[in-house]
C-alpha cells in the first residue's frame, strides 16, 4: 500500500514538473496573461484569465496530448495548478521588472 502510495506521488511530481516546462504551456498562458491585462473592465481581466487557465489545463491533455480517460482528467486537474503557478511566475517577474525600471530609472 505504502509503495503504490509513493508510486503515485511520483507520478504526480512528474506530470507538474512535465506541465511547468512545457513552452507551448507557457506560451498560451503567457498570452492569456497578457491579453487579460489589456482589458480595461474592473474585475474582467482576472476572469477571463481564470476561464483561460481553466480552458487551457482541460484543453490541453485531450487536443494536444491526444489522452483519454481519468489520466486525460488527472492531468486536466493538476493543469489548472501548473497553469496558475505559471501564470503567478509571470505577474511576479513584471512586477519586479516594474520595480526594477522605477529604481534604475
């Protein structure tokens, strides 16, 4: 029971890491972030960035890795982490390039 445990803890490990270092990943993410920043509506912009994280972890095991079944879902539901985790990443990495401009500039 312990090894099965570890054995799916390790496989959990892997499909995060697998998802956090996937360019195509990070690009669409990437482009939902910023098109979410363009929108001028209050509120509205973090919304369609959720519904984009959302659409793109569900999306992205059945279209593009061709899976099916509850590891097509497994892998869905641990996208919508990496993909917050991703998109986190990159609202952090503009705000200290903000930073950094102000206190250079």
């Amino acid at each position: 029971m312990a090894l099965q445990f570890q054995f799916l803890h390790m496989l959990l490990a892997a499909i995060v890491i697998t998802q956090l270092l996937d360019p195509l990943r990070i690009l669409l993410v990437g482009i939902a972030y910023f098109l979410g920043r363009l929108i001028k509506r209050p509120g509205m912009g973090w919304l369609g960035l959720c519904a984009a994280i959302v659409v793109i972890a569900a999306g992205f095991p059945f279209v593009v890795l061709g899976q099916s079944g509850d590891i097509a879902w497994t892998t869905a539901a641990i996208g919508v982490i990496s993909n917050a985790l991703i998109a986190a990443a990159m609202a952090g990495l503009l705000r200290l390039q903000r930073w950094l401009f102000q206190l250079f500039v």
